[in-house]
C-alpha cells in the first residue's frame, strides 16, 4: 500500500519537489510513513508508503523515465519471464515498480493490458513530454488528475491536489447535485477539473495542450472455455486462485464477512485454502446491529464459524453516526457514515495481525457488464460475435430472450408508464436545472439496450466506485492493502465469454456462484437470496443526532450555495423526527453540509 503524486510544470519554472512532499502529506497513510520526491526534467513525482524504504521505490530508467506506483502485482512470475530478454536486470528480488518500469519501455502504453492486479502507476517519460496516468480495470487503487494555472497534476487523493498553491477550489455542481439525491455520481469528485483516472483506462497529462482521456475498451464475446457442467469448475478454480494470490505468502488476511454470498465465499474459499496447508486461517470480522435485526446478519453466518472460520464482531450501533461532532471529514469528500464501523474493522484487523483485508463489497455490479455486452451486440447487429452461441432453435430462443426481448419488454413498460422526474421537497428546483441534474435523472430511466453502454467496468462509474475508493482510504491509514478477489478481472472476463443464457443467470441470480460453491458453502448460505438492508441502521444514527441535524439545517451552508430551501429541509428533519416521514433522503444533505462546515477554511474560496 503506497500514496503517489506528482505535477509537472507547463511554463518555465522549475518544479519544486517541496510542493509534492506537502501534496503526500495530506494523504491517508500511517503516522511516520516516508515521503520521497524525485525531479524529472519539468515534472517531480513523490511516493510515500508504509514500508520503511517505500521512497525508494521512485525507479528511474536508464532513458530518463521515472515511475512511482502503488500496486500489487498479481502475475509477477509470468512478467519477470516474458521481460527476461529486454531487461536482464530484473530478478525475483526486483520490486513491482521495477517491473511496471520496465514493462512500460518494452511495450510502451499497451503494458497496462499486461497487467493483472491492483495498481495506480504514473510514469514521467521526458522523452516524450508526457505522464502517462493507468488505473487496474476494476479501480481498486485510486488515483485522480486534474490543472491549475501553469501545472498539471496527479495524486492517490483528490484532495492532495487542492494543496498545491496553482490550484483552486472550485465546487462540482453536477456533483454536489448527484451527492444530494444519492447518486454520488462518481464521474468526478466533488471539485470541478479533479477526476479520476477512469479504471482500466489512460490518462496522458502533457507538457503542451490538454489532457487526453483513453476509456477502457470493452472486452470482446468469445466462446465460452467449456460446456455448461464445466462452467461451474472453472469459475471456481479462478476464483480460488484469485483469493490465493491476495493473501501475502506467509502473511495473513482478515475477511469481512457479512453473510451475504460474495463474502462468505470468498471467506470460505480463504478457509479452505488454509486447511490445506496453502495459506494462514484468516480472520473473520463481522458488523453487529443489535436492535436493528433487518440490518443483522449472524444468524446468517454462523455455519462458518461451526465450520471453524474464526469471527470477531463489530459493535456498529456504538459507532459514530452521521453528524457526530467527532466523526472524520476529510477534504477527499463527505464521508457516508461508515468511518466509525470501519475504524472498528481496522482495530480487530491490526489486532490479529493481518497484512490485507480481503472483501467482496460491490463485486456483484461488474457482472451485469457482461449480459449488457451481449444485448448491446444484438442491438448493433453484431450477430456474428453472437453466432457461436446459436446451435438451434432453443438456444436461439434462449438467447432472445434475456439478450433482447425481455430488454425491450422493459422499454415498453417504461414508455408507458414514464413519470415525471421526482425531486426532494427541500432541493431547490433551478439548482437542479442548473446542475443538470434533471437531465441525468432522465437518462437514468432511459431504456436498457439503447441508452446503456456497458463497458468492461459497468458499474463502478457510480456509487460502486466511491465506495471502494472510500474503503481503501481507510484502511490506508493503518497501512493494511484492501483487496476484493470477486473482482479480479480474469473473474470478469470469464463471464464476458459466457453464453448469454448464463450470463443472465450469473447477473440476475448469481447462479454460476452458488453452483461454484456446491460442496464448499454450508446451503443455507449458498442458496439465500435475501440480503440485509441498511435504512433502519441510517435512520437510527439520524434519530440519535436529531438535534445535530436540526442546528445544521436551519442556517445550512447548503442554502447560501443555492442547493436547498433551508425551511423545507428543517420541516422534513422535524417530520422525520415526529415519526411521520422516512428520513433516508436527509442523509446525504447532512453529510454534505457537515463537510462544507467542517473544511469551511480550506474552502473560503470555494465557487459554484
């Protein structure tokens, strides 16, 4: 687990490695991690980790390229092999800096696509007069770009960047907008011109002109790589070998497990390989919301602890809830109330001892990418990426059905019975209008095969990707790696190359799961299809902060930017209050405006 940042300069002056130490310094890492910066022509880039010598993992190759990174490399040997002949220096005790750097001048750009793991990299090539900015295709590892006057920059954190003196902060309209009705769009973050690099995708911030944007490119139907009966095997072959990989070789990894399918088996999977002898029994870490049963899931995963899966439990309701006094606001952007959870998470995960926390939070939404992809062939006319999946008239029917009629069932539906656009009571409506959040509230009913384009990454565009963002940070600060085997992307280009009848089922019901785990997860497990659900546990911490929330939105910071009708949004706290309304749509206002208050000096300058 790394931190990395750096800037060039597009005018005269020489870069000063003193303004990427400070950008470093704001970032999410333990007390005392070293800091390191490293001048290249018009750019310095800066790296700070854990590790006690993590500065020195700035490489600089013999043509003058720098790169910094923070990435775990999960294919290593197979790199280390296929670069022996263009780079004979490399060994076994080579780090993964060295391997990406000299990946990137053996195959220029397209080293990404060589790539598997989890990995933010920037490389400063002068000879070129160019940053070259690459995310893994999942974004498990963050890492934003953005300008000032004269300056082009990149960071982990977005808001890193705010602490270099050439830029200015300048609030996202669209997304504070998006923030505000539950969107958290994701496009970009809360600051206008800081975005991310977008996951599997490029970024080349240059010397001279703009930056220039590379979207990932979507993966290709194929046939699938065995019959139907081997389907099941072979997803949970690599799914074990993805949980293996992420554990560290004689290192250990704690799971948290909620109950649900993807963590318990990840964590059964995790399990299995520690009885045999291949890696350390893991750690299981578990929320409780005691008093809150919608929201609690032991019941749920007490066929794991009776197999031997040891389970710590979080106390969550005890935990601090959104506006509390005492709860984290970074500048990075509104925390959503998890943080005092996850702190609690953290103190169990240092406490056993483990290296990396293993996940399986969001790893369902990337699976809808791959039915989208076949709908999106059929509606372009792509039959011929198609026709290895037609073998006769049942197979044809079952490929209708799922890849396109039932998707233009839904269009009819929707064109029947479109409504207007509902709005919160206490948003105002010309902020809306303003920000274009109208618009985008009407492109998200638009029809599934037409307005969808599913690329190789869909859904981590969104929530999805704030909140794996979020997570890392998190667990950053005490250096522990975040890893979620679920979304290795050799897993994802598994499902693009199934069928499309089955790659329905995987998205819809997970079946391709649950038959991996027959003989693995206890049924009871393997089978549910509920799922706890989380507005109990939002509205008791908003019942327990109730008069936080009225001071905040009786004069909110909110009004002043033009976003919302102070009077409207007290009456509904007040009606939520009273036990007459639901209260989920006041969260994200809270939040929002507990982030302006708390960062109000940092942000004296802040525009719309």
């Amino acid at each position: 687990m790394a931190r990395i940042c750096g800037f060039v300069e597009l005018g005269l002056r020489s870069p000063d490695p003193a303004l990427a130490l400070e950008m470093v310094r704001g970032m999410a890492l333990p007390d005392g991690a070293p800091p390191a910066a490293l001048i290249c022509g018009s750019a310095v880039v800066c790296r700070a980790s854990a590790h006690p010598a993590g500065g020195e993992a700035i490489v600089e190759g013999a043509n003058g390229c720098v790169l910094v990174a923070d990435a775990v490399l999960d294919n290593r040997p197979e790199l280390l092999a296929r670069l022996r002949a263009a780079a004979p220096h490399l060994s076994s005790a080579s780090t993964d800096e060295q391997v990406l750097l000299a990946a990137y001048l053996h195959w220029g750009d397209d080293f990404v696509r060589r790539l598997l793991g989890d990995f933010a990299v920037a490389v400063h090539d002068p000879s070129r007069g160019l940053t070259l900015l690459a995310r893994d295709p999942m974004g498990m590892r963050p890492l934003y770009y953005g300008g000032g006057t004269h300056v082009a920059l990149f960071a982990s954190e977005a808001a890193s960047m705010l602490r270099h003196p050439a830029v200015r902060p300048a609030l996202d309209l669209s997304e504070a907008a998006d923030f505000l009705v539950g969107r958290c769009g994701g496009r970009t973050t809360l600051f206008r011109d800081l975005r991310p690099v977008p996951p599997g995708g490029l970024v080349i911030l240059r010397e001279e002109g703009d930056p220039e944007r590379i979207a990932p490119s979507r993966a290709d139907l194929r046939p699938p790589p065995g019959g139907p009966a081997g389907l099941a095997d072979a997803f949970r072959r690599l799914l074990e070998e993805a949980v293996a990989e992420r554990i560290p070789s004689g290192g250990k990894a704690a799971v948290l497990v909620s109950g649900g399918l993807d963590s318990s088996s990840i964590a059964v999977v995790a399990h299995g390989l520690a009885r045999k002898g291949q890696a350390t029994a893991p750690a299981g870490i578990q929320n409780v919301f005691r008093g809150l049963p919608a929201c609690d899931e032991r019941a749920w995963t007490q066929p794991l602890v009776d197999m031997g899966l040891s389970l710590q439990h979080v106390e969550a309701c005890d935990q601090l809830l959104p506006g509390s006094p005492e709860l984290e606001q970074g500048l990075e952007g509104p925390c959503l109330g998890w943080e005092g959870i996850a702190r609690a998470q953290c103190e169990h995960v240092l406490r056993c001892g483990a290296e990396v926390v293993l996940t399986g939070d969001c790893a369902a939404h990337h699976w809808v990418a791959a039915r989208d992809a076949a709908a999106r062939a059929l509606v372009e006319g792509r039959l011929g990426a198609l026709s290895w999946q037609v073998r006769d008239l049942p197979s044809l029917a079952g490929l209708l059905g799922p890849g396109l009629v039932e998707p233009l069932m839904h269009d009819l539906r929707l064109a029947v019975g479109r409504a207007g656009v509902s709005l919160p009571s206490w948003l105002d409506r010309g902020f809306a209008e303003q920000s274009g959040l109208i618009d985008r509230l009407r492109e998200d009913q638009r029809p599934r095969v037409i307005g969808r384009r599913p690329e190789h990454v869909a859904g981590l565009t969104g929530s999805v990707g704030r909140a794996i963002t979020w997570r890392n940070r998190q667990f950053s600060r005490l250096g522990v790696d975040l890893r979620c085997p679920l979304m290795d992307v050799r897993l994802v280009d598994f499902l693009h190359s199934l069928p499309v009848t089955d790659v329905h089922a995987a998205c819809e019901d997970r079946v391709i799961l649950r038959r991996a785990m027959a003989g693995l997860l206890p049924d009871s497990l393997r089978t549910r299809t509920a799922k706890a659900v989380f507005l109990p546990y939002i509205e008791h911490g908003l019942r327990v902060h109730g008069d936080a929330m009225l001071e905040a939105f009786r004069a909110p910071l909110l009004a002043d930017l033009g976003a919302v009708d102070a009077r409207r949004l007290t009456a509904a706290a007040e009606a939520f209050l009273a036990g007459s309304r639901k209260g989920y749509d006041l969260w994200m206002p809270l939040t929002l405006e507990r982030w302006l208050r708390r960062h109000g000096d940092d942000l004296r300058h802040i525009t719309l």
